[in-house]
C-alpha cells in the first residue's frame, strides 16, 4: 500500500500497516477501536473517561487531526495576544512572525534517528547564540518526514524542520535584505550530494488580518496532520521504530504557556507510545 503525500490516510489504512505481523497486530486494534468504548488492548474492556475513548496512537489519523487542530489554534492565540498588546494603528509594529524550513540530509530510513540526533544538536548548537535568542520571542518547531526513492529504487527519508517564529523588526529587515538566509545556510548542514536536496528557505508570515490567522491555523493544522510519511510497508514500520519518543512538534519562547494544554497532550501521547510499542502488556493478539 502506497498513499500519496499530503493525502490524508483512513483509519483502516494506517491500521493495516500494523496487521498481519503478530508483533504490530495490537497496535492495529488499537487504531481501529479509536473512538469506541470496547477495547481489546491491553486486554478487553470498556471504557468510560471519554479522554480515553481515543487510542492516542501517534499515527491515528482521528488522533493526529486533533493533534493538530489542538498546536495550530494554540499558535493562533499566541498570535492574536500579541495583537491586544500592539497599536493597530501602526502596521510596523504588528507582531512579526516568520517560517523558517530546514530540510535534513537524506538518509536510509534505518539511519533516521541517528540522522535526526545530528539534526537536534545543531539545532540546540544555533539555538543557544545570542542572535537567535535575542530576535526571536516564540518558536513553534515541527517536523515532518518527507520519502522519496533513489534512481535504484532505495527508499530514502528526509526530516524537514519547519519553524514558525515570532521575531524581532530586526529580523524582518535582515530577511528583505537576503542576508537572513544566508545565515540559516551557514549555520545548517550540508548533503554531499546537494541533487535534488529541498535546502533552506525563510519566508515572513503575514499575519495582520483575520484572514491570514486563519489561512495559518490551516496550513499549521494540515501540516501536523500529514506530517508522517505513509510510504511502503517496510519503510512505514522502520520510521515508527525510528520515530519512537522523538517530539514531531516542539514550543520554545515567552509563549510557551500558550501551548502548555497541548504539551501535556503530546507529552502523554508519548507515554502511550512507550507503553504500546515495548509491549510491557505482551505483543499476542489474546493478552
Ligand atoms: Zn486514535
């Protein structure tokens, strides 16, 4: 099974990713009982809390869509407070927000962690410098993994890192002068084989009408949704394994407590992850 990217799967088709291998085969259940108040993991039963009706499977289409209705409405709010803080009638000094997208160096998918622990740590490199620190109020970053094939039909899988950005007029100057991502390029890493790589790219985000906001929202939204790539069975079960623990969205700045309810969210979803995926209850269907 192959679906496009940017195509929103159903819940039968990431379900059956997880089927016919007695070691997913829970998980596939899980997806498919989203929802319902009979479950069979870790054993049968049904539940009441209606937080737990969902499966809080990290590759739940129902779960994700939530997910990232939850993330793009929290980055509205911080939005739209900055809004009640500045004159409206001054457009040079509405709130300045930017996207940043870093595209990560192709690699194997069983490459992928180790690609993404380099990844992180040049983040955290750049992140500490007082330029960033100084002209950048609040960051929403998330990524997404882009596959592709090489010309022998090897699968390969790109981490690309989005940031949307509350930042300083300072930035915004330096971006309409080009100097901004010349910048970004030289901090960031480099493929050896720059072929066919998405690179760096910054853009201003226009945020200053109802329109915009909303335009955003989506586009954040959409994004959170399609983040993980639905590709062949083997790669698709090779990126989970990869991906456990790791955080697909990520908050820093002043904002941060705009997007506390949701942190929890992940943060929980990602305690579900590690107890479904080491299967502390027993990977057989009749545990
Ligand atoms: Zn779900």
């Amino acid at each position: 099974m192959e679906i496009k990217p940017n195509q929103l799967p159903t819940v039968a088709e990431v379900a059956a990713y997880f089927q016919g291998n007695e070691s997913t085969n829970y998980q596939a259940r899980m997806i498919l009982e989203c929802g319902q108040n009979v479950k069979t993991y870790p054993f049968e039963h049904a539940v009441t809390n209606p937080y737990l009706l969902a499966c809080h499977h990290r590759f739940c289409p129902d779960c994700q869509r939530m997910r990232g209705q939850n993330w793009a409405s929290a980055l509205r709010s911080a939005i739209s407070s900055e809004f009640t803080h500045t004159s409206k009638s001054d457009p040079r000094l509405f709130p300045n927000w930017m996207a940043i997208t870093l595209a990560g160096v192709p690699c194997a998918p069983l490459d992928l962690r180790k690609q993404l622990e380099t990844l992180l740590e040049q983040l955290s490199i750049a992140g500490a410098q007082g330029f960033w620190r100084n002209n950048v109020r609040t960051t929403l970053r998330l990524l997404r993994l882009d596959v592709n094939q090489t010309k022998d039909g090897r699968p390969r899988v790109t981490p690309v890192f989005t940031f949307f950005m509350g930042v300083s007029r300072h930035l915004i100057n330096l971006q309409a002068q080009g100097k901004l991502i010349q910048r970004i390029k030289r901090e960031w890493v480099q493929p050896a084989d720059p072929d066919n790589w998405a690179g760096v790219q910054s853009c201003v985000i226009p945020t200053a009408t109802i329109q915009d906001q909303n335009a955003l929202q989506t586009k954040v939204s959409r994004m959170i949704e399609t983040c993980c790539p639905y590709a062949d069975n083997q790669t698709f079960l090779y990126i989970v394994e990869e991906l456990r623990g790791v955080k697909t969205m990520a908050v820093y700045g002043t904002q941060r407590n705009v997007f506390l309810p949701s942190r929890i969210s992940q943060a929980d979803d990602l305690r579900y992850e590690r107890e479904y995926s080491v299967s502390r209850h027993g990977p057989h269907p009749s545990c």
